[in-house]
C-alpha cells in the first residue's frame, strides 16, 4: 500500500510532464500543414476541417480568406468569432482545435528514417522510437536540430528535449 508521499513521488513528474505537453499545445501556433477543426455550435455550414496550405489561409464562409498561419488555435478562434457576431450569428459558439500537427523529419543514423506526425509533448527520444530506432552506428550524443523554416540554423540537442513541428533531427554516424 502507497501512502501520500510515495504516491505523490510516482505522480508528480506524470503532472508535471502532462502540463509542459498541455502548455505547449496552448502556445501552438498553426503552420502550413496542420488541419485545424473549426466548430460553430449549431451551424454545420460552418463546422470543417481544413488543412492548411502554402499561403497559409483559409477560405471562411462569409468572411472570406483569413490568415491564419501563425495565429494559435484561440487566436483564430476569436477572428471567426468577431467576424461571424452581428453580421451573421448574435452570438457565435466557436472552437477551433488541431486536429492533425504537421510532421517533423527524422534522418540518419535510424532504422526508418523520414517524416513522422508531431504529437504534443514529444521528446526526442521518443521520435527516435517512432524511427525504429538508433542504427548500430549512431552517435547516439551527436544529434543536431534544425528547423525546416531555418535549415541554415542547427543546433546539438540532447535526448529528453521537446521537439516541435517541422524540427528536423539529424542523428550523426560514429567513428567508433
């Protein structure tokens, strides 16, 4: 039998691992690629999916193109609803949520190297798993990011790092 200490000991770490993943999907902000889930409480010609493209907006009824490359889901949650209050709806119920992130890449020494869906709270260690693995010839303490918005900037990680959509994670080869 646990008692409160010990019970507190095992689920800390959970809660505080569950909030960092909670924080960072609240701060996400939408790229191309993402598919947003827009709802209008009552209103299915205005609930959809839509991925996002290059241009980075989308086209709403009755408001036409939004821009919403940048914007976190609130954000663009609250651009439908002033659009849509008044001219349309009294008073509009919107959500708007991430329905799929867009992916980050993974290359070299890995068993699968390649694009894999980014999940909120992922670790480097974790994308690694997703890969298949270390190769026998990986470096396993030289892995390199960079982001697919800035190829031009990397920078060494280390395993238990969050990764972000778009991150590119370059896992070197060892000499040794």
């Amino acid at each position: 039998m646990f008692n409160l200490t010990q019970w507190l000991v095992f689920l800390l770490p959970l809660l505080l691992q569950s909030a960092t993943a909670h924080q960072q999907h609240h701060n996400y902000t939408v790229g191309a690629g993402d598919q947003i889930a827009i709802d209008v409480y009552g209103e299915t010609d205005l609930s959809f999916n839509v991925i996002i493209d290059s241009s980075g907006s989308i086209d709403y009824p009755y408001l036409g193109e939004i821009t919403v490359v940048g914007l976190t889901p609130s954000e663009i949650k609250q651009k439908i609803y002033s659009g849509l209050k008044g001219s349309y709806l009294i008073s509009p119920k919107v959500m708007v949520s991430i329905a799929t992130f867009r992916q980050f890449y993974i290359k070299g020494e890995v068993k699968r190297p390649g694009g894999y869906p980014f999940r909120p709270g992922l670790t480097v260690d974790k994308a690694i798993a997703l890969a298949g693995g270390f190769t026998e010839r990986a470096a396993k303490k030289s892995i390199m990011r960079s982001t697919n918005g800035d190829l031009t900037k990397t920078q060494r990680i280390n395993i238990d790092d969050h990764i972000s959509p778009d991150d590119i994670l370059n896992i070197a080869e060892s000499f040794f």
